[in-house]
C-alpha cells in the first residue's frame, strides 16, 4: 500500500543559500498531518510542539505481521576532513524516492550532540536542499533524548563513587540496617537487590536469614576505584574536563580520584539506547553495564549499584524516536548518536524497526552509519543487524571526486585552508590513483553479500570526464551501479539517478547477508578477521595491557561479544596519513575496553578523543536569536 | 469573564492512597482541552505529548491591556525537616477555588530538581488529593527547561577555562587573527564582539582599525582564575564534584585549576531564566553575569566571552513556562526552580504574568516562594516583584501544628525517627508558645502591606482544640484570616474555607504593598534592614572577608542591587536550633557573592550546600518501570 502522501514543494534558488536559509524558507507540515500520511495512529505518538512527534513502539506491535521494507545503509569511503555527505546523500535519496518517485521511504538518521554544534561549524541535519527541518530543532535539544542520555549516565556515575563512600565509611551492620531499612518494623529487599542476591548465589530472600558472611557479601561491593572505566558525561565541548580529580571536598574525607567526562554521545548508556529492541531490552542492557570490577576482579554492574530501574525510568521518553521530515516533506526518524570509534556509530535500532514497518514490503528505510565503511559498515552489520535482527537489501557507498584524489595522492587537504588545483581543475589520473580505497570497500561489501551501489556527490568543480571515469571503475569493479548526485543543489530531483539505482538493486540484486565472523570466535580471531578482511592489514599486534585485557574478558564470559574497534576514520588502516588502500600493514591494539550492556568490547587503535574542546572562537559567536521575531542566527 | 471550565471529579478513597496512586488512578484532561478552557489560542501554545504543553509569550502579548488577577503568595512559618506542606497548599486552594467556587484560578509552581528525585523521597507536585498531573512527568524531564538551563550553563562554563588556555598558549596577533579571522579575504567583528568593544570604550568598528593597545585589550580577557565564581552544573545528586581539580589533561598544559559543580538548580542561569520578564530581557541578563574578574579587577561578563546569544538560543523553549494540571483539572504553570538560599526562590515572572493576565480581573494566580516566610517571601517581595511590577494581593501562611510545638520548645524532630508524643497528643501550652514564630511572620507581612491569610494545614492528630486555639491567636495578632486546610485528604473541598478567606481578603482586605527598602540603601544598610526588620537580628556582624567585597561591589557598581541573603530555613536567625522568635541576635555574614545577570548580591550567612549527596540508600533503590505496562513504580 502507498502513502497519500503530499510532498512539498521545493523553490529552489540558484546560487543555493545557506543551510539556514533554505531551512528556514520552508514551512513543514504539521507533524500530525505527516503522521497521518504515514498510517500512523493518534495513540501512536506524542506531538513536540508542532513540528516534531515521538513515535512509539506501540506502532511497531501493531504491525508486526506487516513484511519489512527494503533497508538501505548508506556509508561512505575513507573520507578527508570535509566528511563526504553522508547525512546529506541519505536525505536526498529519501526526497527522491518519496517526493519524486512516490515510494514510501523513511530516513533514520542520528542525533548530532550540542559540543560540536556549538564548537565547529558544522550540523547533521544534511544540507543545501537535502535537509532535515526545522533544522535549528534538529541541532538543538530536539525532544530531550541526548539530555535524558547524560542524566541517566550520571545518575549511575554518581552512585559508583558515592557507594565507594559509604562502603568505606561504615561497618557491615550500618551498611545493612540502611540498605535494608525497618519500615513499619520490617525489613525487605527491593526487587533490585534480589537482584543482586542472586547474582550472589544467596538464595534466602528474607532479609533476616542471611548469614553474616552472606551479609558482607550483599553490602559489600568493594569496587577498586582504580578499576572503573564508566565515566560522567556532558553533551558540552569542555576540554578542562578530560582529567579530573574529584572528592576533593572535606565532606569526601580524602577519598578523591582521577576521572573524567566524556561527551555524551561517548556515554555506554548512548549504546544501550541505540541497540535496545525492547524497553525490556533497554533495561536490561541498562543493569549489565559494567562499571569496573571489585578487588577481586568481579565485574560490577548497574544492577549491582541498584540503579537500572531509575535509569530505564529517566530513558523511557527517549526509547521513542522523534519523527521530523526532509524539506520535501517525505519522514524521518531522528534517534541516537553514538559515537563512531568507542561505540557503534549508528542510529537506533528501533527506529528502523518501527520504519521498516510503516513503509511497507515495497517501501525504503535509508540509514547511516558513521565515519568510513571500514567502521560504520562494518559495525552497521556485524554489531547492529546481529542485534536487530534485520537484514540490509543494499548498501550505498558516498564517495566524492576530491576525497578520491586525495586518495590517489593529491596533496593533503585541511579545513580552514585552501584547496589545492588538483581538487579544482579536472585531474583523471588522481582520481583512477584513488579509487583503490572505494574498490576496497566495495569488496567489503562483497563479503557481506550485500549488493552495493556509489552514490558520487557531486561537487561544482567535478568535469564530466571525471565523474564518467570514476562510474566506469565502479562498474567494472563490483558496484550494482554508480549515479552522480547533485542533491545538495537540487533535492529529491538531483538524487533521481540514485534513487533508481537503489531501486533497481533492491528488486534485482541478489543479497545474500551473512556477518563476517561468529561471535563463538576468540577475542584475537575476531580482531584479526576485522583487521585483515577489512582494513587490509597482515597482522594484528598486541599491545601487554590489550592481551592482559583480552585474557580477562574472556575469564569473565564477555569474549562472546562482538568487536567495535576505535581507530582513525582517515584511513582503511590505523594510520590517518596512510591513503588509499594500505595493504599487509601491522595492525596495533593498545587497549581493549568493554560495553558489556551495550554488548561489545572495543578494541583500541590509537588515541580515541572523547571529549573535544572548543576552538579560540567557537561558532557561537556567530549565534544569536533575534528576540523580536524569535529567529536564530548564525546556526550554520 | 469565567471560564467554560469541566473539573475533573476526585474519587477519594479513605484511608488515602499513596500519591503515585492517586495521581495515577486519575485521567487528566487532554493539555489542548484544558488550554482551551482558559481562554489560550492554538498558536499560543505546543503540545509536548497530550498531557504537557508550552505557553509562549504570545498570550501576554495578546491579553496586554486585559486587567490583571489577584496576586496570592503561598509561603510558610518556619519549618521543621519534614516541611510545612506549601505546595500541597498552593494546589489544594487552587482546586477549592478552581473546582469547587468556579473561580478562574491558575497555580504557579516550582519545577524540582532531579537530584531530590533520586536522591531523597520526596517530590514537589504536591501530595494527597492535592497533587500536579501527570506526576511522573513533573518529577522528571517534564519539557526539558532543567536540561536546557544545564546545557546553557556549562557552555558558559567551558567557554571560560577555554578562553584562559587559549589566551595563555597564544600571541596577541595569533589571538586576534583567529577571534576575528578573514572570510574571503575580509575581517569582521561580530555583534557580540561589538558588545566588548563598546564596554571597552573602542570606537572603532572596523578590525584593522584597531590599535595594538586596542588589539591587546580585546583579545585578553585576562581572567584571574582565582576570581572564577561561575561554576559548572548538574541535576544530579554528585557530592564527589563538590570540589575537583580540572584540566589535568596533558593538552591542558599544567593549566588546571580548583573548580567545583553545583546543582542545576544553583545556576545563576536559573535565577536569570525566573526573573526575565520578556526575550530580550533575558538575553541581556544573561550577558550581564559576571564571571569572575580579571587581573585588574574588572568584572568579566558572558558578554566579554561572546556566549550571551547561544546560551539565549538554548533557553529559548524552556522561557516558556509549561502548562499542567491539579488532580481536578485546574490549570498549573510548572517553571524555574532556583535555590531558596543563594537565588531567591520563586517560579518564574513569566509564568505569573502571563497566567494573571489569562485569569482575568476577577481571577487568582496562586504561586509560592522557598522556606519560610522570612527568606521566601521576603525575597518574593524584594526581588521577584520588584523586578517584574507585579503586585501581590494576598499572603497565605501555611503554619502546621507540628512546626509550632517545635518552635514552642518541643523536642526536636528528625526525619526517619518516630515522632515524640508532645506531637501526636494535645498540648496547647507548646501551640501558644510556638505561636511566636507564626506572629513574627504576620508582623513581617504587614511590614509590605500585605493582608495574611493563615492556612492550618491538618493533621490527623491535630485536637480541635489546639486548632481553635491557634485560629484565635492569628485573629488577635493581624491575620485577616485563619483557616484549617485538610486539602491533603480532601482535595479542593478540605480547602473550601481557605479559598473563602483568600477571596475575602483579596476583596476586602487593604493591600498598600511596599519593598522593604530602596534599592539606594547601601549594602550594609540593607543587610541590616532584613536582618533587623524580618529576622529581629540586633545588628549584623560582617566578616573581614564580607567587608572587602561589599567594597569590591560598590566600586564596580553593583551596590544598587537587592540582596538575596542565603541562610538556614530552620530559625528566622542564621542559627537552625534557635526555634520560636529569636531577638537581638547578632547576624554574621561571612561572604557576600554576586548573580550580576540575575539581578542579585548573595550575602552568605552560614554554610550553604549547593550540591547534594546520595545516601546510602537512595530512593532509586525502589524506583521501576514496568516495561510490560510501561508504568513506574516507586516514584514517591
């Protein structure tokens, strides 16, 4: 069944405004009109004001007889600093298919955090005439998800130092008689510290019939504060607080430690909510986060700490994925932002869940992943699909004349500085030299079964014979097909060849997904799988503290999780200067991390930023709201 | 005009329920309906979710030349730990007056903060059959204004360590080139720039117009990193960030520094956010808040650090108060909560004007104010109204008659342990002696010409006796009325005498308001009126620390601004033991601070906790969701 679905219409003007502008010409549907259009019922979702809803599961039990769409993944090659248009490509796509082509089609895209909108110049929200709006929305709170994200994550973080307190400050029996107060002269467990009984083996369920070893063992968690890797967050670029020391107040009695904050996309709890399928799911990822271990090396997780249920409580909005549209009306889901490098880098599992199910058999879910396919595709298929269940129909891989020459060994392009000619002036033999790097990933693909089609985004400068070498070489090497795509400067309509071509793909090519490892595999096999099938690399190389690391979660029971490994976006390899495609290079993890509750370990690559700073004048001093008319100013 | 207005029938059980019970056993009117009961129309507010909605400006703005409703405080005598029941109060008389005397009436809340929440049971929605719906949502994210307050703070507050490692790792020139770098080929200043510019006495607009001195001078801020006194925030209960050290960080150079977070509700961006009365008011209170000074002294402000238009930007939803419900169905502005001891206390300016205006001439908008009288109402009078020129009709007291056996010399009372008999049994000769406390109050209210009101909040085991004592003691000394409230078990019908009394007095009743003092008194002067006037201090006794500062604040210009005295809520002194009516005391002041952008000095009498711990067993132990009904338990 098709939409009635009304698109609106694009005015488009030349020379193309600014992102603002264009966002802020258009005036979008009332979002209960969209929700409407897409057979969604009023129970189903809760108006944000005008112009963004929250959709919840609701919708998806409804249709859970109903066949999934098409899933469509949009990744990119290794890109330059500039990004290649991902978030741009996949909104484009989505215009064309519903606005031009009428099909029903859905966007799934992330949430982008308030540091890098208030520090670099730069939304996620598309742009030019491929956008997402009210864009200013979409850079901003947005329905309060990233902030339901922090409070969640501190609430637990606040509770790991000050049990440490507390456990250090009172005897046993002061600690049982507060943990398991008298009321009205009885005392009870509470559903969570049942919890923990039984993770304790204790089976008497009657406060007084512990013994008092079992006692002890209940109150005691003795968590090694050396050990905890569960961190503070904030969603602000606040680079003072990378390291820290805390409980310097006298109130702390010298109990003080270093930590520190990471960003809140960087937040576990992020994870958990982008991978849950369920809210029983959600709160069960929630409690086994683990936070660090005791003195004897047990794992200690939030259900330990008793702080699951107010956490699921305080993400219980925030399950729900906010429902907005591109500037051509057709939907979109905006709906989590996990990092790329620690985390798994895509969107929520449940919005493409309730997505898949509202466009119908015929219909089309575009979602992303981050940074290159060497990461986001990667983790997009082996972390979330395993997860979700759902299998992908085809992969569409942003690739950009310039990002290719670079690749083919042009010379090093920087933000904030002029481009060289050899970006700007038609240049054959760069862009041959660099496809090697897209010929890679599309042999990556390959692996995965899935079909694949390059979207090449066009830029002003590209010539014809550039963008006709490069569809050549995407052909011959493996791609269902290759479409040039001017989205940015004309919408739906610029991306009509895309769109066609992943049409096209969908009802002709075959996939046949498969992951490329088992999770039975050990910690090593699976690193090495990744780094050799598709980074390119001859070995792996263990660092002491990675095989230490490696040696204990698989102790612990956690080496049957899937690897989400943090290194550079720059390059298929660990190395940011190594262009094009590195082959046979020694592959060096330092570290290895665990999100036991998201469900991976994440090995470590290099140096992972997780809290970024401010530049000297931060885009905010562009920003402004015109407080007669209530316009913002200067977002991008 | 009245309004077509349905209340929601109370079904009351007996003994009565808890309050996440009673909330969750009624439905509360869609938001959309009840706006438009009131008179709102659809563009002036937004829907979050069907329980919730935003109400902008525009409704002021629409009603401006409307006559204005009376004006009710909500404020109490001295209370013990447990409180005396204001909010429960506020909402009981609002239902009594809205559903029961079908008067339009509107009550103004506090929004709590969620480190209470979690922390220490105990919500602010009320309680009983007096009780804000949906509580859940009151008690938690509610539309985001608590997480939008965070967000604009710590932007603020990373900006200021950031903008001292930069001016600390940078030449002039480098400093200049980037905060005023060329965009093709050309430099400007943007507006915020201009902002420091003009403070700085430059005239010149155009960059290369600049002198070196001139240069130097705008590019250095020049904080004294020991002046800072704008700290970073978070709404969770984290008493391990009561002090740290930050900026430990290798990239952070050895610059690091002592620093420390606050609660949410401590941010001088809060007390901005309550005391803005319009936009543009906002953004230039925001711009005012003075950060710290630099090496010479001089004030640094928002201004100077170019913040003042995103942080606007970032509260510009949460400027708009949200539109609730009491349990039957009368309408509740929820917005702003700052401190009681450093800020002044009291829900939003805006929220108040705009619900005195949609009740009409003949209306009531009933709002309350932190502690007791002696701090809450003071402050309400002082601060909030001379700031928004709004004139207050009515005080309600709410006295209990616990807290007066406990200032008539009963023995103390703690939470967690049972009560003393004195409480629980009939004992007049306590009532009368603790009486004092409430006649001081009463006194204090007639000092700005406010008629009182005394609400008797019941008890079970209050005696009428001791209740018909105590009414006959507030008619002797000045009351205009004295009325027994048993709102908790009863709703709006156990407040129907109050409701009464507060009409009359609002009627009859003089009300020939006054501040208490002029904002030319110096800040001793007005340090010694408050003390003197409101708490029966003999004198007041200042720190050499607090001198310094008062001279600090005069020179820089700030001694025009009322103060926001911060000291215990337990005594009318600075000394929480001392109960009744203390008189001739000597009242220390150790520090005084200032929230330039609020509009306030803080002179500090005592410790003041700005960021609570968790105790051992923080109430999150009980708190759930039923993932299956999608409820939550244990919330209260």
């Amino acid at each position: 069944m098709s939409w009635k679905f009304t698109p609106l219409e694009l005015k488009r003007l030349c020379p193309v405004p600014s992102d603002i502008d264009i966002a802020l010409a258009q005036t979008p549907k009332d979002i209960d009109v969209l929700a409407a259009e897409i057979g969604l019922q009023p129970n189903e979702f809760d108006c944000y004001g005008k112009q963004k809803a929250k959709v919840h599961l609701a919708a998806y039990e409804r249709l859970e007889s109903r066949k999934n769409g098409n899933y469509v993944l949009v990744t990119g090659i290794n890109p330059t600093p500039f990004g290649e248009g991902k978030s741009t490509t996949t909104v484009g796509l989505c215009q064309a298919l519903g606005a031009c082509l009428k099909q029903n089609v859905f966007a799934c895209l992330r949430q982008p955090s308030q540091g890098p909108t208030f520090g670099i110049k730069g939304g996620a929200a598309g742009g030019g005439y491929s956008q997402v709006i009210p864009m200013v929305d979409f850079n901003l709170h947005l329905t309060g998800d990233m902030h339901a994200i922090t409070a969640a994550n501190n609430l637990l973080a606040a509770q790991i130092d000050t049990r440490i307190f507390h456990e250090t400050t009172q005897s046993d029996e002061a600690l049982f008689n507060r943990l398991v107060p008298r009321t009205q002269g009885e005392r009870h467990f509470s559903a969570i510290q049942v919890c923990r009984l039984k993770k304790l083996g204790i089976s008497a369920r009657s406060p007084a019939a512990l013994t008092e070893a079992e006692r002890r063992r209940f109150v005691r968690l003795d968590i090694d504060p050396s050990s905890i890797t569960f961190h503070r967050v904030l969603d602000t670029s606040d680079r003072y607080l990378r390291k820290i020391t805390i409980g310097l107040a006298n109130s702390e009695r010298g109990l003080s430690r270093e930590a520190q904050f990471n960003i809140t996309p960087a937040s576990e709890v992020m994870a958990v909510l982008a991978l849950a399928t369920s809210l029983d799911d959600l709160k069960q990822r929630l409690g086994r986060i683990v936070i660090g271990t005791s003195f004897d090396g047990e794992p200690i997780t939030a259900d330990d700490l008793g702080c699951t249920g107010a956490m699921t409580v305080l993400l219980k909005e925030a399950f729900s994925p906010t429902l907005m549209q591109t500037l051509e009306g057709t939907p979109v889901f905006v709906h989590c932002g996990p990092f790329a490098n620690i985390a798994h880098g895509c969107s929520s599992v449940i919005a493409d869940k309730i997505a898949l199910k509202l466009v119908g058999e015929n219909g089309f879910v575009v979602t992303e992943a981050g940074f290159g396919a060497d990461l986001g595709m990667e983790k997009f298929f082996n972390i979330k699909c395993r997860y979700s269940g759902l299998t992908p129909s085809v992969v569409v891989i942003v690739a950009t004349i310039r990002a290719l020459k670079c690749h083919g060994g042009g010379p090093p392009v920087a933000l904030g500085s002029p481009l060289p000619d050899e970006y700007t002036k038609e240049n054959l033999d760069l862009v041959r030299e660099g496809f090697c790097n897209l010929r890679k990933h599309l042999e990556n693909c390959a692996k995965f079964g899935v079909p694949a089609v390059v979207a090449i985004n066009r830029f002003k400068s590209d010539t014809e014979n550039e963008l006709l070498l490069l569809k050549e070489l995407c052909i011959r090497h493996g791609a269902a097909a290759a479409a040039v795509s001017n989205h940015w400067a004309e919408g739906g309509q610029g991306a009509l060849e895309l769109a066609k071509s992943v049409q096209s793909a969908a009802l002709h090519a075959t996939s046949a997904f498969k992951f490329l490892y088992p999770l039975e595999m050990s910690i090593e096999e699976k690193l090495e799988t990744i780094a050799r099938e598709i980074y390119g690399a001859g070995s792996i190389e263990l660092s002491q503290r990675a095989r230490k690391k490696i040696a204990l979660y698989a102790e612990q029971g956690f080496d049957r999780l899937p690897l989400c490994i943090a290194k550079t976006q720059l390059s298929l390899s660990h190395d940011a200067s190594k262009k094009g495609e590195p082959r046979g290079f020694a592959f060096p993890v330092r570290d290895v991390h665990a999100s036991v509750g998201a469900g991976f370990l994440y090995p470590l690559a290099g140096d992972i930023m997780t809290m970024p700073g401010l530049n000297t004048r931060p885009c905010f001093y562009d920003i402004d709201l015109d407080t007669e008319t209530g316009r913002v100013m200067g977002l991008f």
